[in-house]
C-alpha cells in the first residue's frame, strides 16, 4: 500500500534527446509482465555511476563498473533474477548478456551496462533474455519512459518517474528518471536502481560528480529496513544533445536538478516501501557535524521497534530517545536533547516536556506522513533521511517473496 503515491503520467515525463527505451515479456521469473528494459544511448553521452557498497555485490555491478570505462551506448536491465551470489559463472552470463545486446544494437560488449534485480543466488536465464532482446528493441522510443518504469519493478506497487526542465545560460535542457525499490532500502544505497538522463552537454567528470553528490541527498537518505542489496545502482546519462552546462552557475543548476528528480524518486520508493503505511521525514539539526546527524537519524529510522511504533501511531516516546542514545554519539548530552512529531514539542532537556499530553502524540502520528524532528543543541550542522513504517505486511511479502 502506497503511502500518498501515483503512478507517473507518462504525458507529464519529457522525452531526453539522445535516450531511447524498449521494454520487453521476456518471462524472466513470471510469465505475462514487463521484465526487461533496453535503453539506447546516442554516441558521445557522458555516463556515470554510483553502486552498492555491498562486498557480495551482483556479477552485473561487477561488469557495469568495468564497462563504464567505455564509451557507454546501452544499458539493458532485468528484473526477477539478480545474478548476485553466482560467482564466476554469474559474470559471463552477466557479459553474455551484454554481447547479445551489442550484437542487436551494434556495438562492442563492453559499451553496453548490465542490471539485474529480483532473487539472488538463482542462475541468470541468459537465454530468456536473449529471446526477448528483439521486442525490446523493436519497442525502442523516445517516449517510452513510463513503460521502463513499470519493466523494472518487482515488490513495488507503483511506477516511479518524474521529469524536470531547467535553464541554463545555453537554453532550456530536461533531466527525467526512473527508480525501483520498495524493500532491502538503506544507504550505500538500498535495493534500487535509479536511472536518470539529461540533454544537457556536461564533461563525464563533472557528471560523476553531479551523480555522487545527488545520490548522497537522496538515495542515501532513505530506509525502508535498514537491509543493504548486492545489486544497487543509480546511474546518470548525459546526452550532449542540449545546452552546455559549463559556468559554475550551469552545473550547480544541473545538480540541483538532478538531485531534485533523485530525491523525488527516493522518497517514492519509501512511500512504496513494503507493506507501508506512513512516510516519516526523520531531521536532525545542531549537531557538531552532518555525520553524527545522520547516524542519530538513522537510528531512529532503523529501529524496528520505533518503526512498528509509528504503524500503530503510538506515541512511544521512550522507543525514539532509546534510539537516540543507541546512535553512538560518545558525547552525546542528552540533558540538552529535544524531541518533536511535527511541531509537537514531546521532550525538552533530555525529558518528557511537562506540557505534552499523549493526545497531541496520538494525532500526530495518526496522520499518513510527519516529521520526527531532534535538536541535539551541540552545534549547527543537520541532516534529514527519509523512512516508512513497519506493518504486518512487511512480513507477509518478504515470507512469501521466493514463492
């Protein structure tokens, strides 16, 4: 159940010169849905990278960090089977695949990135992937994002997709992405995969940069379960088709942007979390630093027992400054520590506030999304990550995932 999230109108995402995207039934684990997405990249495109720091990471992120070297002019992405935890023979398949794309679309192997996500440790089906590479590519068109959006689900309910047009000194340039992730989400980076292109003309250097510090503002500020996959990758295009972005004025407004479509893309994979049912906003301001403010946030965002505090809307306040002092902030003062939901002041100087009733709590978090906000009163740096409740259907689609 999605918690205030749409599917993406596909009138509403703007096509990026450069960037076409070919879906395919190519019946991967499930016979009938869209489980393969080929995308064509026009030569010259800037391409970057940012992937999961899982050591076990899948055969695909291996041979997509490698590829990466290269020209890039393709990436062709699969759902139902991960190829991770499959050794060697999972990177040839994972290169096979890309040999069979190159040969479709005409170019060398290692032009083309390859993604997976689904099961792990199963045998990738090359040859069903192979068999479908022609209605992929048949399907190839400028304005097909919102089905690559649905190609590369798998828990997910919803589609994610959004689009942004920026100016630059040049002229007008669009940036559009799409996402994956509903489950296994935490930083560095979560079990997703975030695809985002622009017509913009950017050094791949300047890209790289751009990607990293997007994904920091997004991707890795969310959690859903504090669980880290072996197949985790955002990915930025660059087509060169529209405007330069050289200026220091061009290339901030090219971030912003594309961490705007990032961070709208990361906050609907928490509102699709599995089994969700409120979106929390977790901020933490006056700490010495930014790190020591996301750590106290994502102790808070972790907990399990604050998560199903939130799903029950129970103002269990004890559960949050729990949370807090189990951050491993050494020098923490928690006599200087106060605790909101929303503009509800719940503890001052480290203590329940003496005019908070339990009323005020209760309908607080009764509603679909609040913000758990913490001042730690230690210095002026903060940090926000977004998270989701955990509720019994949490449960019920991770016990029944495989089946």
């Amino acid at each position: 159940m999605a918690v205030n999230l749409r599917a993406p109108d596909p009138a509403a995402l703007r096509t990026v010169d450069g960037v076409e995207l070919g879906v395919a039934r190519a019946g991967i684990r499930k016979p009938g849905r869209r489980d393969l997405l080929v995308v064509r990249v026009a030569p010259g495109a800037a391409v970057a990278g940012v992937f999961t720091k899982n050591r076990f990471c899948a055969a695909p992120v291996v041979v997509a960090k490698a590829h990466l070297r290269h020209p890039v002019r393709a990436l062709v992405v699969n759902t139902g089977n991960a190829n991770a935890g499959t050794g060697r023979d999972g990177l040839a398949r994972a290169r096979a695949v890309c040999g069979a794309v190159a040969a479709a679309l005409g170019c060398r192997t290692q032009q083309v990135l390859p993604f997976s996500t689904g099961v792990i440790m199963e045998p990738l089906p090359v040859e069903r992937i192979t068999a479908g590479l022609p209605e992929a590519v048949v399907d190839l068109r400028a304005d097909n994002w919102a089905a690559a959006a649905e190609a590369i689900m798998t828990t997910d309910t919803v589609a994610k997709a959004c689009s942004r047009t920026l100016r630059l000194s040049g002229g007008d340039a669009v940036v559009t992405g799409i996402a994956k992730g509903s489950g296994m989400i935490r930083p560095d980076m979560a079990t997703m995969l975030g695809f985002v292109a622009t017509d913009a003309n950017v050094s791949k250097v300047a890209l790289q940069r751009i990607t990293k510090a997007a994904a920091e503002r997004s991707f890795n500020a969310i959690t859903v379960d504090g669980d880290t996959s072996t197949n985790d990758a955002f990915v930025c295009l660059a087509t060169g088709k529209g405007p330069v972005a050289r200026s220091t004025k061009d290339l901030e407004a090219l971030g912003g942007a594309i961490t705007e479509v990032a961070q709208s893309l990361a906050q609907a994979i928490v509102r699709d979390g599995e089994g969700a049912t409120k979106f929390v906003t977790v901020r933490v301001e006056g700490g010495r630093n930014a790190s020591e403010c996301r750590k106290v946030a994502y102790a808070i965002a972790h907990s399990p027992l604050v998560k199903t505090a939130f799903f029950a809307g129970d103002p269990n306040l004890g559960r949050i400054l729990a949370a807090i002092g189990n951050a491993g902030i050494a020098t923490l003062d928690t006599a200087k520590v106060s605790l909101y939901i929303d503009q509800v002041r719940v503890a001052v100087r480290g203590g329940r506030d003496p005019d908070y009733r339990e009323a005020q709590g209760v309908a607080a978090m009764a509603k679909p999304e609040f913000t758990v906000r913490v001042a730690l009163h230690r210095g002026n740096a903060a940090a926000t990550v977004w998270t989701c409740d955990f509720s019994y259907d949490y449960v019920k689609i991770n016990a029944e995932y495989r089946s």
